[in-house]
C-alpha cells in the first residue's frame, strides 16, 4: 500500500494537508495485465518512448482511480468503490497528485512501483533484468 501525503486547496480556500491511500492487490494486477499486453508498466514504458501523451494520461488516470481506497481506522480494509474513486476525483488533492504524476514520468513510475505489492514488484524486476540480460546476448 502506498500513503500519499497531498497538500491541496480546498473549495473554500483552505489549505490541507492529508493522507490518501492507494494499493492494487494481486487479483487487481491480474486484471490490469490482461487488459494491456505486457502490462502496464510495459505499456506505460513503450507510450513515453512513443510520446504518447494521451494514452499514457488516461493509464495514470486509470491507475490513481483503480487504486484509491479509504482506510479503515484498524487497517483491516481499504474501501474501494467507483463512489469512492469518483468522490476522490472530484477534489483537488486528486487534480494535485494526477498533474504531479503527468508532468514527471519517473514521479509517475514511482507511484506504479509504490501501488504494487513488495513480492510482485520483486519478480517484474527480475524479469526485467532477465529479458534485458537475454537481449543483449542476442
């Protein structure tokens, strides 16, 4: 799980500072892989070397709503619903954190990395090295 401290206006003027929390568990990388050849960070790798700004604006997008969760106090659970995704999008710390991630693609892949569990991470970097390995033997 990744706690992404924003500080943000509020509608009337305020200015915050809070906490928001964002995770994908395995079953979520699951269906965020099959949905994108490669997965996600693949995709995400091959549209900036594209300069796909569009896709690769609407794969953050996708990535921050499909994460976001409310915490419960004792930690056991992290409510996620299209109403909760869709209240987090409507204010400003989510306009702070989508234009932070969309102006710097190493911030944007930080949070990718953040978003997914230790173990999982560790393999797809392991078999990143692996294909990098085997590609520069052939």
């Amino acid at each position: 799980m990744l706690k992404k401290t924003i500080k943000y206006e509020d509608y009337d003027g305020n200015v915050r500072e809070e906490d928001f929390y964002f995770n994908l568990n395995k079953s979520e990388l699951i269906e965020l892989s099959v949905s994108k050849d490669g997965g996600i960070e693949t995709v995400l790798t091959r549209l900036i070397k594209q300069q796909n700004v569009k896709e690769i604006l609407e794969i953050i997008q996708n990535l921050i709503l499909k994460a976001y969760g409310e915490k419960s106090d004792d930690g056991k659970v992290l409510l996620k619903s299209p109403e909760i995704s869709q209240k987090f999008k409507c204010t400003e710390a989510y306009n702070e954190l989508f234009c932070d991630l969309a102006e710097d693609s190493a911030k944007a892949l930080e949070f990718i990395h953040g978003l997914i569990p230790r173990d999982v991470l560790e393999k797809m970097i392991e078999a990143e090295k692996n294909q990098n390995s085997t590609n520069a033997q052939n």
